[in-house]
C-alpha cells in the first residue's frame, strides 16, 4: 500500500530515451536491476570504505555497505509506506560514483581539479556514470534511468543551487526531492555509523571501553544487554547492543518522518516537493546520538593515528598519478586520449581515476610512479 505522498512508478516522468514496458519488472525495479548489472557497481567491492589495506575480509567494503543501506532502507521504505523499488535502487546506485580510497580519494581528487580551475563532486560523477560511461545497449549511452532515480542521485544528499548549476535545471532543483531520495542520506548514516564502530572494534582500533565512554547511546544499550547475557562474550554482548542502536536510529527516522509528514499536512509528492524543507530526519534526540558517534568516529577511527599512514599513501597515488598524466597524457589509454580532444585534459584524467578501483590505481601508481 502506498501513500498518497510516495512516488507512484505509473506516474514516472520517464527515460530519456522511452521504451516499451516490460512484461514482468515496472520502471523502479528495472532501473534496480540496471544499476546491479553496472560496471561501476561492481567494482565498488574494490574501493574502500573506511579500511585500505584490509588485513581482514570481514571489512566492509563500499559494495558490501551499499548493500547494507539499501537493506536499512527498504525497511524505512516500507514502513512509510514509500516506493520500496525506488528506495533500493537509489540505495545501490547512491555510492556509485566514489573514487577510490574514499574519502581520502576524493579530497585528493578535488584538490588536483581545483588547481585546474574544476572541482570534483561524486554526485555529479555518478550522474555521468548512469548517463555516458556505462555502455550496455546498442541504441544508446548510459543506462538510461527514469528521470526519478537521475533527480534522486543529484539530491539524495545535498542542495545544488540553480544560479551555480544551471546544467542541473531539468531535476527541479527548486523543488524538495521525494521522500524516496530524502531517505538515503540519513539511511547512509545509520548504516555507516553502526558498521564502522563494528568493523573499528573488530580491527582493534576502537576498544569496547572507548566506545562505551564515547558513545552514550551504545553505553546505555550496553548496560541493558549485560543485565540479560551477563555470561555472553564480549563480542556477542557488542553486537547486541549495536543491533539496539541501529534499531533506534531506524525507529526514530521512521516515527519522527511519520510525524513531520502528519503535522505539516503532506498528502501528494507535490506537497513533499513544494514543503520548504525536507521531511525526513531524526528527532532532536535521535540526532543528537547520532551526531555523538559520528564525532567519536571522526575523532578516533577516521582521523586516528592509525589510519593516517593509508590516508597518506592514498592522496599521494591520486595526486601524482593525477600530475603524471597532466604531464603525458600520451600515457593516458587511446579511449580518454580521444576524449581528451573533446572534453578538457584535467576532467578526462578525473573521469579516469574516479572510476577506478582501490586495486587498479595501485597498480597504475606503481607502474608510472614507482612502489607505493
Ligand atoms: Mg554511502
């Protein structure tokens, strides 16, 4: 049962290129399904999310955390009785365009743009991604998604002003996204959040009595859970009590969306896109949680000591492999040399490096730019 408020596959504003309905799959699910089949979503089990070089598979990559968001969010999908097709397929696709080495990558890859007068936004990359630099079909470039799932990667997680992009005035950039795309960036959050205090303790960089004085909230459910399992391991206890935070987070985005949409009246997608902000969101008490892990993550496992080495190593390769081909571009593969006479050098060389995996730019670094 969908909500009056949620986006209705029948009433899609459609692809660019229109084709023919399929027999079984409605438009969100075949934009699911395109997205999975994407060379760029594959390779996101190669890119990091938060470790580098991983001394253990359990890790979480940036694939495997896709897949946790878009599990988060179809749970929140269906309990606000929202487009759930939609939702997934904007979870999968909304990482889509990260470079390698994460967040180090991308600073990195902004900061060699920069130079060059550009700048490097992995929204906008993703975008390119799903309308030019996948090719699957004979008729035409790109994946071809509904306009639904091309507004939702440019506005999932931020605002884009029409005077600055004016290349973006086809997605509405005046208008609220659906509460489809809303979701995703708060979503991203939780499972972000939750998983990298799992993986930062399971690697030993975050210990058990570090969170618990840095995390009230993992605190408190902590407590609870050594009153019922006080025999249970250390580990068993932790994960309960992080299965708890997370069911909090998701609980408090679903209630306190509920609540939004109910107080302010919202009845159709054109009320969600015409209400002055965005309605969904956490309770001032569900984010001020959040807001306490996501600093203690910041503090003490993205900006450790421990970490610093691969973040180093990491904008060193973007930076020099970045120069190098400034440099030479006749080192570039005859396919972004050719680009290269159409677009400008600096943005082809970032197209490049974007898309390429944690592997694949190691790889490339040693070959023109000596060991790492
Ligand atoms: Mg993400």
């Amino acid at each position: 049962m969908l909500a009056g408020y949620a986006v209705h596959v029948e009433n899609s504003r459609g692809r660019r290129f229109p084709e023919p309905p399929h027999p079984y799959r409605n438009d969100f699910q075949r934009d699911r399904d395109r997205v999975i089949h994407a060379r760029a979503f594959r390779r996101l089990e190669a890119k990091t999310q938060v470790f580098t070089r991983r001394n253990s598979d359990h890790f979480r990559n940036r694939l495997t955390h896709t897949l946790e968001v878009s599990q988060v969010s179809r749970t929140i999908a269906g309990a606000l009785h929202l487009n759930v097709d939609l939702v997934e397929a904007l979870a999968l696709v909304h990482d889509i365009g990260h470079p390698p080495f994460g967040h180090a990558g991308e600073k990195a890859l902004d900061a060699a743009m920069r130079e060059q007068g550009l700048y490097f936004d992995h929204n906008l990359h993703a975008l390119r991604i799903v309308e030019d630099f996948e090719q699957r079909y004979a008729a035409y470039r790109g994946l071809n998604l509904t306009f639904e799932m091309r507004e939702g990667i440019i506005k999932h997680s931020r605002d884009y002003s029409p005077a600055e992009h004016p290349e973006l005035t086809e997605y509405l950039l005046d208008q609220r996204p659906p509460l489809e795309a809303q979701l995703i960036d708060l979503t991203d959050e939780i499972a972000y959040s939750t998983a990298d205090l799992d993986d930062g303790y399971e690697s030993r960089l975050l210990s058990l009595e570090d969170i618990r004085a840095g995390v009230p909230v993992f605190d408190r459910f902590y407590r609870d859970v050594q009153e019922i399992y006080p025999e249970a391991p250390e580990k068993l206890k932790f994960n309960e009590a992080l299965k708890r935070i997370l069911n909090r987070f998701v609980d408090g985005l679903i209630t306190n969306t509920k609540r939004r949409i109910g107080q302010a009246g919202i009845l159709t997608l054109d009320h969600v896109r015409s209400h002055p902000q965005r309605l969904a969101g956490f309770s001032p008490e569900v984010e001020a949680e959040r807001k306490q892990a996501k600093s203690f993550l910041y503090e003490n496992l993205y900006f450790s000591k421990a970490l610093a080495g691969e973040k180093d190593d990491a904008e060193r390769i973007v930076t020099d492999l970045f120069a190098f081909w400034m440099q030479d571009p006749t080192a570039l593969p005859q396919n972004y040399q050719e680009k290269a006479e159409e677009d400008s050098l600096p943005r082809v060389i970032c197209d490049y490096i974007a898309g390429m995996t944690d592997n694949f730019i190691f790889e490339q670094y040693e070959r023109y730019c000596g060991r790492v």
